[in-house]
C-alpha cells in the first residue's frame, strides 16, 4: 500500500489532525516531515497522530516524526500518537521513544 496522509484543524480542541495511511520509509520519509512540518509552520499547535492505518514504519520514519517533535516541543507544543498497532508500538518501545512521544489509545481522541 502507498502512502498517504490526511491532515486537517481540529478548531474545537485547538490541535492538528493527522491521519497516517500505509508505510513510512526511506523513498517518503522527507515527505512526511515536510508535511507535517508544514502544519505547524501554518499554525503551531499540538498534534494528534492517528496511527491505526500505519502498517509499517522503518528507521527513517522515525526519523523524521522524531524531528517533527523536536520541532513542536521547539515551541512547547506536544506530537501524540493515537492508535498505533502493535508491531509499531514495540518498535517505539525498542528504541526507547515511546518515553519521548505521548502514544495513546484511541477512545477518548476521536
């Protein structure tokens, strides 16, 4: 499956809304970035990372959420990844980020 991204404002919670649709890897992982970097270039805010669609995520990957985040918390903001299945919550858990990403659940954050 490629790759896809939906993205849109969420005015009543005051967050970006990401949906992340396929695999993150080397062939589109600056894309990703330059997307979602975008985001909070238009308005900075916390963002909310839907993860339920994302079935593969490579080093390269989290690579380039990892510089998203630095960029939010830059200006104190927070990344939450919501849903993430569980072959790619023990890749967080493996190399230690899921301390440095907020990952939640999906009931309370639709």
């Amino acid at each position: 499956m490629d790759f896809q991204i939906e993205k849109s404002f969420d005015e009543k919670r005051n967050c970006w809304k990401v949906t992340l649709f396929g695999e993150i890897d080397i062939f589109n992982s600056t894309d990703v970035k330059e997307q979602l970097t975008g985001l909070i270039e238009q308005k900075s805010v916390d963002m909310h990372v839907n993860c339920k669609q994302l079935t593969y995520i490579d080093s390269t990957g989290l690579g380039a959420l990892v510089g998203v985040l630095k960029r939010l918390k830059g200006e104190s903001r927070e990344m939450h990844l919501v849903d993430v299945r569980p072959n790619i919550s023990k890749l967080f858990r493996i190399t230690n980020l899921d301390k440095v990403f907020i990952i939640e659940d999906g009931e309370n954050n639709d």
